[in-house]
C-alpha cells in the first residue's frame, strides 16, 4: 500500500475520534443536567416561571334599544410586584457621575426608595408598601404575588411603568363604567368594586353578562423581571360576557325622567314613578324612578331610592283598578257601557260593607261610563257584584297581578290580592277589591293592566330584557307570545268609556292633548306603612293609552306624597308632557274620527 492511499483513512480515524469526543461532551452534560444537576436547574426554572395569574374576561355591555351603552368595561389595572424577587433583586439606574459631568455611572437603589416612589404614585406610604411585601413574605418566603392597587387608570399605570421597578408590574383589569349616569341607573344597577354584581340589571341578569375569567403563567428574567416573549402557558382560557340588550330608549328615558324629576319638586312630592310601555308588544320603552340612582356613585343617594320602585313599591291602585273592574263585567256580559245604575254618596250593602265616594253628593243615575266619569265607588260596587268573587279574582290573575311580571327585577313585588277570596275576603274587602283597595299592585303591573286593554284584551309578557348577544354571536330573546284575557269587543268597550273619562272627567283641561284620541283614568290611594295599617299621605296617579283609535303606547304615573297638590291634578300634567313626548318622538299619526259618544247618566 502506497503513502498516497494511507492519508484519506488517517483523515477519517481523525474525524471519528473527534466526533466521538464530541459525543462524548454532550453526554456528560446531558448526564449533568438531566440526572447531577436535575433539581437545581428544575428549582431555576420555577424560579423563573411566574404563579399562574388572572386573566380577566370582560362583563358584557348593557345596551339600550338602539345599541347606546348604558355600561360597559373599561381598561383598569392592578399593580403587582413580587415580594420574593422585591427582597433579593439588586435595581441599578445610570446616573450623572458627580467626578465627571460628561459622564454616568451605575448606582444600586435600595430597596425602601423604590419603596416610596411606587407608593407616591399609588398613594401609599413607602412603609406601606414595605408592609406588603413583608407580610407576603412572612406567610410564604417563596411568595410571588402581591396586590399593591387594585383598578387605577391608565395615567397612573403609567407612571408605574415609568419607575421601571423590575420587580413591579401591571395586570389588565377591566372595569365597569356607566357613560350615562344617573339615566336608567335604577333599572341598570352596579357592581362592586371586585366586579361583583349587587343590583338591578347588573345582577338579575348576571347569568348573562358574567364574564369566566382565566388563569396564565410565563417565565421571566431573573435580572430583570421581564416577560420573555412566547413563554405563557394557558391553565384556563377567559371568556367575555354577552350583550344585554334593553327594551328601554335611553332619550326617552332620560326626557321622562327630566319631566318627573320637575313635577316631583314642584310639588313637594316625596318620590315618583312613570312607566312608559309598548301596547302592542308589552315592551318597557321607560321606566322612570325619581330619585333615581348613578350607578357610578351609588353610595350618594339614599339607600331605599337606589332601586326601582315601578317594580318593588306595592301600592293600592285605587281608582286606575275600576277600568279592570269594568272590563271584566263586560267581558262575562253582565254589563256594557250603557248599562245603569243609581250611585248614591254611601251604600250599605245586605253583608254589611259599607261603601262610600269620595265627597258628598246626590243620588246620580249613571251608566256604567258615568261610573267610570264620577269615579263612583258606590256605583262600581253595583256593577262589580254582578260577578263572583271568584270570577273577579280569577280575572286579576290572567291580567297579571298577584304575582311577578316577566321581567324578574331584582326584588320585584307580586302585589298582594288579599289572598284567596273564598276563604280571606271579608265583606268590606269584597267589595273594596272592585274599585282598587284592599289589594296592592306595582306601577308596571298597572301600566300591563292597560296595555292588555289596549292591546284588544290580549295581555304582552312585560319586557325589559330584548335579548341577551352571547359571546358566540347566539341570541336569547325575550318571550313575545300573548294570551288573552278579555275579549276584543270588551276591551273596546272599555277604551270607548276611558276616551269619555279623558274628554269629560275634571281633569280633561289638564292633560289634553290636541289631535289624538286618549283613554285615561286618574287614581287616589292610600300607601301601606309597613305595620299592617295606611299612611295618612296619598298616592296619586294617571294611567292611560294613546292614540284611542289605534292604541301605540301606556304611559302610567304615579307620585307619592304631593303636599303642594294632593290630588291626580299632580300627575295628570305629567301623563300629558310624557305622553306628548312620546307621540311626538315615535311620530305617530294622529287620530282620525274623534271618540265615539256614550251617555254618562241616563
């Protein structure tokens, strides 16, 4: 064998004792790593791994009917630091050199400094802020995680950033806001500061607006207490919360409450409710509460008027019942709007109930219209006991009273019809539940009352709630199916008798409104104590529907207390400013033929 042929194996005996050496290195490592060194670097790598921490999802948007946000998330955030990394991490800065002017050198901060500038920005004490790291310490020397402040805006995150304390950073937080205020804060509600749901909407209908938050970890720098870009681990996914998607026209709203806010000043009335519904569909275009609440500030109005009392002040009707009264009489076809009677001031009946009107006068000789006209108690005692009990109770359940509306706001009040008749009504009570006492009601089931009436004698489920927008895109609508309590020709009837209270009753001059067709009635009722008795002030109000000929919307008012005007001639402007605005707003068309003529007496 030549020299020439030795040379290329000497190459490759070469190249392999050089790969085996290679290989050789990396075994030994590996074995250092994996096995020698294993839980050294594995305790390392913890340490550079942050604890799984929140990820938040965001609280569904609460919208009006034409999308208007009524709350919303808004960007918040949490200062953190780590207290273990706090304790040890050593912070250099680059400062000007005092020796040399032209140049910089690098000072290590001491820890109770960085202290008290992260407090100065988060408005604690440098002692404050040493306590928590203190404390997370002493119950875990391994603690990672510490709230320094919770929810601060973006100016201050900021300033945090600006500090550049590695050891301190932010967590994104959404936030609940409220962009309109005080406008339908009683129907909306708030939530803690935590992000817990404590009223109205917000917690009624958390079920859909809840967000799901998530939980994530990442490793870091050890130097520098950086995020290293790709390093998250997700342990839980956040999901966001649906849209809910109101009945309510937040200009309408905000106009309704405008005009009820000024009556109740200008009467010196102690609160005030005015309900504004769709007739056709039971939908909730407003519903006004004064004093009303800014759920951006609960904490500045009184507790008991922070919620809705449309929903959860029961009250006796009084005299807006009689139209109820007068329907079902017609509807079992024992009575119709010329039927007649005589009404005296006072009747005793044969079971003993003494029943009486409300001033003194004459025997009158009225139809049933007349009834509703004078708002007779004798007369509509005389009409009601046409019917049975029974037959009347049962009647009171199918328009809805007794029990909740569909809406389910948060505390809603099912009235109370004085329990069963057969076996609770006494006498005075079985003709008393005729004309709108010895039973309670919400304002928004009397406004349902109407709406059924006007509506052809087919009741609307009430709604508040349109949908609910999942975060999927999914929607859940409100229930829209009708029933029908009384029939077409007895609502009828019982319309054409509300146009003739609305042109010819005491108060016609004071809620007239030109070019449409109204049914209205007007009521005065006494307002429970809470001790089983009344109080001695009075509730009044107004509840109709327009255009009579083609009825659109209820509107139903009622104040509380108007010591400057203790009558319906305190809420029957109210019913014509809201009712006005509300025709006026959804332009509708006026009347054609004008009310039908029907004989008050006979």
């Amino acid at each position: 064998m030549n020299r020439t042929s030795r040379h290329p194996m000497r190459r490759i005996l070469l190249s392999a004792a050089v790969l085996l050496a290679l290989v050789g290195v990396f075994v030994v490592r590996l074995v250092d790593i994996q096995i020698v060194r294993a839980a050294e670097l594995n305790e390392q790598a913890q340490d550079a791994r942050s604890e799984p921490v929140t990820v938040w999802g965001s609280r569904g948007d609460i919208v009006d009917a034409n999308g208007k946000v009524l709350a919303d998330s808004v960007m918040r955030y949490d200062i953190v630091l780590s207290p273990k990394q706090a304790s040890k991490a050593i912070v250099e800065r680059e400062v000007p050199d005092p020796d040399n002017p032209d140049k910089t050198k690098d000072v290590v901060v001491p820890m109770p400094e960085l202290a008290a500038e992260l407090g100065e920005v988060v408005g604690l004490t440098g002692d404050q802020v040493e306590g928590i790291i203190s404390a997370e310490l002493a119950e875990d020397p391994n603690a990672d995680y510490a709230y320094v402040a919770k929810l601060v805006d973006t100016e201050t995150y900021e300033k945090v950033k600006a500090l550049d304390i590695p050891w301190v950073y932010a967590d994104d937080h959404p936030s609940r806001r409220y962009p309109n205020g005080a406008v339908a804060g009683n129907l909306v509600g708030w939530v803690d500061p935590d992000g817990e749901p404590v009223a109205g909407l917000e917690r009624s209908e958390d079920e859909c607006l809840a967000s799901e938050n998530g939980k994530v970890s990442y490793l870091h720098s050890l130097q520098d207490w950086v995020k290293i870009p790709g390093t998250e681990i997700v342990h839980k996914q956040a999901h966001d919360g649906g849209m809910l998607q109101l009945t309510i026209d937040t200009d309408l709203q905000w106009a309704v409450q405008r005009i009820a806010e000024a009556r109740v000043q200008e009467v010196g009335a102690e609160w005030a409710t005015v309900t504004v519904m769709e007739a056709k569909t039971g939908r909730l275009l407003a519903v006004a509460d004064v004093p009303t609440v800014d759920p951006n500030k609960p904490s500045a109005t009184d507790e008991e008027d922070r919620g809705s009392r449309s929903f959860t002040a029961p009250f006796e009707p009084g005299s807006t019942f009689k139209a109820l009264t007068a329907a079902s009489v017609i509807n079992a076809g024992l009575a119709d709007p010329f039927s007649k009677i005589t009404a005296p001031y006072r009747i005793v009946f044969p079971n003993g109930a003494n029943i009486n009107d409300s001033s003194s006068h004459e025997d009158l000789p009225l139809t049933l219209t007349g009834v509703l006209i004078e708002s007779s108690n004798t007369g509509m005692s005389q009409f009601g006991e046409l019917m049975t009990d029974r037959a009347r109770y049962d009647d009171m359940l199918k328009f809805g009273l007794g029990s909740p509306t569909e809406v389910g706001f948060l505390a809603e009040e099912p009235g109370d019809l004085h329990g069963d008749p057969d076996e609770d009504w006494d006498n005075q009570t079985k003709y008393a539940t005729m004309f709108g006492q010895g039973l309670t009601t919400t304002a928004v089931q009397i406004a349902s009352v109407y709406q059924t009436i006007a509506n052809g004698g087919v009741r609307m489920p009430v709604s508040l709630v349109d949908r609910c927008i999942n975060e999927d895109g999914t929607a859940t609508p409100a229930p829209s199916k009708g029933e029908r309590v009384i029939s077409a020709e007895a609502a009828s009837e019982t319309s054409q008798m509300l146009e003739r209270v609305y042109q010819d009753a005491w108060l016609s001059d004071e809620w007239n409104i030109p070019g449409y067709r109204v049914a209205a009635k007007t009521g005065t009722a006494q307002f429970p104590d809470g001790k089983g008795g009344y109080r001695k002030e009075y509730l009044v109000s107004v509840s109709g529907f327009a255009p009579a000929d083609d009825p659109q919307f209820v509107v139903s008012v009622s104040i509380m207390n108007p010591v400057k005007m203790n009558s319906s001639a305190a809420s029957a402007p109210v019913f014509q400013e809201v009712m006005s605005q509300v025709l006026k707003k959804y332009r509708t068309v006026p009347s054609g033929a004008p009310a039908p003529e029907l004989p008050a007496t006979w």
